[in-house]
C-alpha cells in the first residue's frame, strides 16, 4: 500500500510518498515560497539511494492547490515518477499540529475533523490553518483517497493532570483550555519504540527521556512507552533554548517589556519566537554557524551554545527525578543526530546520574542507530535517527485498516 505524507505550512509543505510494504520511500520533496512571484520546488526519486534522481525547479506558485497539483504531476512522470497512476495512492497522512483534548489518537478526516481542527487553531495560529489548506487541496485533488489527521500532541495525552495543568486560576483550562500540550509527538513516539527495539525489551518494560533537537526542540519523560512529561507547553515556544524561540522565561518579562518599551503583545510574540533562542543571544540560529562563530573566538557564540546545552542538561536531571529509573537517553533530530559537542556537553558530568558518554563513539558518524555509551555508564545514552514521515505513515496505516494507533511504531 502506498500512502502519501503531507506535513503543510503557510507558505510551503513537504511531502513523501512511501510504499508501506517495505518502509521505503518512493520520493520525497520541499515546495516552498507559495504566493510569492517565484516559488521553488524539489522532488527526489529513490531519496538516499545510488540511483536518486533530483530536480529543482523555479515558477510562481499562487497558491496549495498549483504547487501541490505540479506535485501530482511529478508523482505520475515518465521519468521522474513513482507510479503510473494516482489512485494507487491509497491514503494520506497529514501532520497535524494541535489536537487538543479533542484528538487523543489519529483520526480519519471527515467534515466533522476538520471544524474541530479549526476551532482548535487558536492554540496553533501559525500550523493548523495550514495544515487545513493541506488537507482541503489533498481531497481536492484526489477525491477517492481518504485522509487522515496524525497529531503532534497524541503522543503527551498521557500525561497527568499534575503534569499538564498551570498554576493559573482553573477558569482558564475550563473555558480557554489553558495547559501543557507538547509537540513532536510523532519523533518522541518514533524514537522511544525504536530505544526498546534496540534494548530487546518492551516498550512497557523501559523508561527513557527523548531529547528532539532541531531548530525547535523539546524534552519528553516516557515511561512504559507513555509520555507523562514533556518540555513545550501550551505552545511551542515553552522548554529548552531553540533557534529563535526563547524557551522557559519569567512570564513577567512580557510585561516589563511592554511597560518599558511600549512593545506591542504582537511584537513581543514576534520577538519572543523568531528573534529569541540562539539566534537572540548570538545573532546565529543554525548550530553550525554557531560552531563556526566559537572556532573563531565569539563569546557570544560560546555563550549561546552553552546555555543550549545547559538546558537541556536541566530538563535532563528533573526528569530523571520524575520517571525514577531510565532506562535510556535518547538524541534525536537534526542536532540531536549530528552535534557530537552538544551531545558531550549536555551529558558533561552526569555521572552521578549513570550517564556518560565515550568520546570516539560519539565523535564517529552513522545513519544508524547507536549506542555512545561511555563505560560503566547505567543509562543507555542512544542516537537515534527519528523518522516522522514514517510514524506518519505507519499511523495512518493504522487508522485505514481499522488498527488503534499507538507509539509501538
């Protein structure tokens, strides 16, 4: 079966079209720049293999629907095409970003799904309107292949009330539906099923804290395969340091702020997502600039890699104290892959939490799955490559042939 992923922003989306009965992806690709006067897309055929086959094109893309039609197009080419025809494409997944307490598992789309995804978009005003727009052009475009929602947020519904809700008058969680939600759910749940592969257990057997670290990054505290903490909160803006998000603050820094300097509540979100984190501190959000910046000797480079690492380290130690015994620590994601300093700094006297790390192995690169332990090390420390796509796909499998969808991906 092949089934078609769609992760969709306001002016972009990705896609991968992936044949279920071998995992592998069948091609993948980036249209972005939508609504501009010149828009650009990439397609891969046989994405990482010897005979991938890539093109990048320039044209205007007014809209969803003419970037995603020229994607159908692609999908079905003599040349560069998958398949011969779209109706072997048998269902599409859509990463969704908030779910809310309404969507605890993912949900086959119907008119009904999608007023609830749009009431929901107040606590998500930059991902679900888009990933709506998705979803509308996917039905559009092909009308016989069902749809299905796979949250960001299912995988944290786990946790407990403890965990999730805010010391702020309760009004707000009863009418505003203030509290915790988390994001990357689809990478946590990848990642920590793959961990008890990997250690010969079961899932409910192991508990591991999951560090996602990309330019957005959060911590998650899964125990028995359940998330019962996870760093981002009521937005993705909450947690650890990131690119340009500030992560954990004094809330009162917002209104010093607008008392001292007449700043606008939308300047300040403004400021506080896209021009905080690293990027605030050193005026570099890509962790290889930064690395860069620091070979030459800029303190302020230095300074925002290590207070990266440090909080990370921080969430790191409260939730070893939360799940009580871990099993393994998990990184993940762009940073968390292929930064062997931050993975060494972050795990940088741990011992006392049995966490060390041996050097060469973590210096040495791989695609795989690997164990960077250091020697009489009681935690696993693990990289582990996450594939959201593919929890993508796996759960929409899952939802089309009728299964319950869980994070045993």
């Amino acid at each position: 079966m092949k089934i078609l992923v769609i992760n969709c922003g306001s002016s972009s989306f990705k896609y991968q079209l992936l044949d279920m009965n071998s995992d592998k992806v069948m091609c993948s690709g980036l249209v972005e720049r939508i609504g501009e006067k010149v828009g650009s897309l990439t397609h891969k055929k046989d994405p990482g293999t010897d005979i991938e086959r890539k093109i990048n094109e320039e044209s205007p893309f007014p809209d969803h629907t003419a970037g995603m039609t020229r994607v159908m197009a692609l999908l079905t080419d003599p040349v560069l095409g998958v398949i011969k025809d779209l109706s072997e494409i048998k269902g599409c997944g859509h990463r969704t970003v908030q779910g809310g307490e309404e969507f605890t598992q993912s949900t086959l789309i119907t008119d009904e799904v999608l007023e609830v995804i749009q009431r929901l978009s107040p606590l998500a005003p930059l991902h679900n309107p888009a990933a709506i727009q998705g979803i509308r052009v996917i039905m559009k475009l092909l009308p016989n292949c069902p749809s299905v929602a796979v949250f960001d947020t299912e995988f944290h519904t786990t946790m407990p009330s403890k965990a999730y809700m805010y010391a702020v008058p309760y009004e707000f969680y009863e009418k505003l539906r203030v509290r915790r939600y988390g994001f990357h759910g689809t990478s946590h749940a990848y990642v920590a099923a793959k961990a008890a592969e990997f250690l010969g257990k079961k899932q409910a057997d192991v508990n591991v804290i999951t560090c996602h670290l990309g330019n957005g990054c959060s911590i998650s505290a899964v125990k028995g395969g359940k998330c019962i903490d996870t760093s981002m909160g009521l937005t993705p803006l909450a947690g650890v340091i990131m690119g340009s998000r500030c992560g954990d603050i004094d809330p009162a820094i917002l209104i010093y702020l607008a008392r001292q300097t007449g700043m606008s509540i939308e300047k300040i979100d403004d400021t506080l997502n896209r021009k905080s984190g690293l990027k605030g501190v050193c005026g570099f959000n890509d962790m290889r600039d930064i690395h860069t910046a620091c070979d030459k000797g800029d303190e302020k480079a230095e300074l925002a890699l290590n207070m990266f690492c440090y909080s990370i380290k921080k969430y790191i130690g409260s939730y070893y104290a939360v799940l009580g015994r871990v099993d393994a620590l998990i990184f993940t994601a762009g940073i968390g892959e292929n930064d062997s300093l931050v993975r060494e700094l972050v795990c940088a006297d741990m011992e006392g939490l049995g966490i060390s790390i041996d050097l060469a192995a973590n210096a040495a690169r791989s695609s795989a799955i690997r164990d960077i332990s250091g020697k009489g090390g009681k935690v696993k420390a693990l990289v582990i490559p996450t594939n959201e796509e593919l929890a993508i796909a796996k759960s929409t499998l899952q939802v089309l042939e009728g299964k319950k969808p869980d994070s045993d991906l």
